[in-house]
C-alpha cells in the first residue's frame, strides 16, 4: 500500500523474505554477482536492489538477516550505493527500503542479535502492527476479506458467522494472529457444508462459550465480573498515572493502542 499511494508506484515493487534465503546465497540475492565470482556463477546476475532501482524492496523477517549481511545492508541505506559480488566497481541506486518482523527489534538489539546501528537507520518511521487480540472488530473485517476469497476459490457461498461464532472470534486471543484466522476459515470453508459458520464447525482448541452463556455455578456471570474487573484494573492505574494513558498503558503492560481500545469497549472515559 505504502509503495502504491506513492510516487514510485510505477517503478518496482521486490520482496524478500529474508527467512527463506539461506545465509549463503543471500547477499547474491539482494546485490547480484559478476560472471565466475564464485564457484556455479557462470554468468552475470542482477540482484533484487538493482532490480528495485526508483522502486521499493521490502525485507521481510529481516531479524533473519544475519549480521554480516546487517552490515552490508547498513552500508547500501547510508550511501545508496553496492558492490555485485565479485564486482570492482559500485552501482548507485534509488530505492525505498520497507522492513518487517514478528519480533520486538529493540529486545533483539539489547540481546546483540540485531545491529543497534542498523536498528536506528531502519527505524526513521515506524509502523507497529498490533496483534489481532488487540484489534477489536477487525477480525471481522478480515473475516469477511478472507471468506470472500476462498469461497470464490472452492465455488461456495457463504454467507458469514452465527452471532454465537462472532462472540468467541471477538473474544478469542488469536495466538497464531491473522495466520490462524485465514487458516482456520480456509479449512471450515472446505470441510463444511453449510453456508453459515457455526459452533460445530470450530476446533476444539477455540472454546465454544459464548460471551452470552450465564455460568450456572451460583447464578454467577463470568464475563460480566470480568470485565467489572478490568474496569477498576484500569481506573486504579489511571489514578496512579495521574490520567496520563502511556504511563497507565506501562503500568498494565499494554500498549497504548490496546489500553485505549479496551477502555472503549468497557465504555470508560477518561
């Protein structure tokens, strides 16, 4: 999208997984090689950063990248300029640099697993990606997204979820984020026959229990204390904060994000 709504659009667009490419042959990927640089290289080849040249590049899982090779990135973002391996003679080039991870890149610097130097040149604007627990009824809006298309893919019609199935999507913690998500509609889609998605076609590993469901257990509503809990977990650190959300968001060890979205859903104003 970043490279779309730009100025580049029409230029290329490269992506790398910098997980799938072993260590070897990585820097021949991104920089290319000259004829006989190394045993195998029987001709010239361009490298994905030239090839991107007035485009963008995006490197995913760059955590992956090992440290030379964090080197030699560092390199390319200061001066714009590669070697070809086996090559004299530098290459300028014109290129939009876009990096991912599912990894917290600062705990990574602290662990001497990722280059602090490259760290802070990456890191001129940063978009964080909060995990899909924390983003309320997006799971919805994917829901929809993904059902779409694999339902065009196997020739179904479906025509969404049970409300008793929105109710445990919304409160689910999606520990395998959207991949699950989109893998688990994938197979329903499949397997199912029904044009609705209900309870029964959920694995075991998602609980059935609807948000609605009254514990009988005393009469007593569990998710109603829950959240009466949460509520006064969250006044109580906004009292010690003094109002200020990011110190509160500290105090929880929630990001500011899913602090203020769950004092929305709680309905709690500040």
């Amino acid at each position: 999208m970043i490279h779309h709504q730009s100025a580049r659009a029409r230029q290329e667009f490269v992506d790398v997984n910098c997980a799938a490419i072993p260590d070897a042959l990585l820097e021949s990927e991104l920089f290319g090689h000259e004829k006989g640089a190394f045993t195998g290289a029987v001709a010239r080849k361009t490298g994905l950063v030239e090839i991107a040249h007035k485009g963008t590049i995006f490197l995913d899982e760059i955590r992956d990248m090992n440290m030379v090779m964090q080197a030699k990135l560092l390199a390319v973002l200061d001066t714009q300029r590669f070697r070809r391996v086996g090559a004299v003679k530098p290459i300028d080039v014109d290129v939009r640099f876009i990096a991912a991870t599912n990894r917290i890149l600062l705990s990574e610097v602290k662990g001497d697993r990722f280059r602090e130097d490259l760290y802070y040149r990456l890191q001129v604007i940063a978009i964080n990606m909060p995990p899909l627990r924390e983003r309320g009824d997006d799971v919805f809006v994917l829901t929809d997204h993904f059902l779409r298309k694999f339902a065009a893919r196997h020739g179904r019609v479906i025509r969404g979820l049970e409300p008793a199935v929105e109710d445990v999507f919304r409160r689910y913690p999606w520990p395998g984020n959207v991949r699950e998500l989109e893998n688990l509609l994938e197979r329903i889609v499949i397997l199912e026959d029904e044009d609705t998605i209900c309870m029964s076609h959920l694995p075991a590993r998602i609980p059935r229990e609807s948000a609605t469901t009254t514990q009988q257990a005393g009469g007593a509503d569990y998710h109603g204390a829950t959240e009466a809990f949460q509520r006064d977990l969250i006044r109580i650190a906004l009292a010690a904060a003094e109002g200020n959300q990011l110190e509160a968001a500290r105090r929880l060890n929630l990001s500011r994000h899913a602090l203020r979205h769950q004092m929305l859903k709680l309905d709690l104003k500040q």
